[in-house]
C-alpha cells in the first residue's frame, strides 16, 4: 500500500469556516469584508478601513494623493460600499494617511 501525501493547503483555506466565528459583528468588520470588492483591487491596495464611528468610515491611505483622490471619489464609493452592504449605515469617508488625521 502506498500513502500518497497531500500536498500543503493555504492557511486561508484551512481557516476560512472558522473566518465567520472569529469576525466581530460590527459594521467595521462588514466594511471590511466587502471593502475590496467595493472600490475594486486599485484603491483597496493604496486603501483601508480602519475605523467607523456613527457611519462615518475612515480610511487610512498610503498617500496624500491617495487620500484627496479617495475624497473626490467619496460619493460614488460610498453607492457602491452601501450597495454592497445591503444598506445606507456609512455616511461619509474620511480619508486619511496611514491613519493620522
């Protein structure tokens, strides 16, 4: 008999069932979940929720120009970020540089 050896699964893959166990039922952790597929693979790698409070979403940005561009985009991003969330609850973005501001 011979055993034949699995080949290595992703880290991902092996914890992702208990993904929704461990996730915090905020509406932080909502955005988060739909962030990339909202605003798309360009924005979500130079962007990132950090933090909400009272519907308002701030996002740390790796640059200025990342932020002000975010700002001037805020209205169609906060469409699709409520469309994608099945709701209205974020209100506004506050776009920062990693964080500050």
């Amino acid at each position: 008999m011979t055993l034949h050896r699995r080949s290595p699964r992703a880290v991902a893959s092996a914890l992702a069932p208990m993904r929704d166990a461990w996730t915090p039922a905020t509406l932080l952790a909502e955005v988060q979940a739909v962030w990339a597929q909202a605003v798309g693979e360009v924005i979500a790698a130079e962007a990132q929720p950090v933090s909400e409070r009272g519907g308002v979403l701030t996002v740390a940005c790796s640059a200025a120009v990342w932020a002000q561009e975010l700002d001037l985009l805020s209205a169609t991003l906060l469409e699709r970020l409520n469309g994608c969330l099945g709701n209205g609850r974020i209100t506004r973005l506050r776009c920062a540089v990693n964080g500050r501001g």
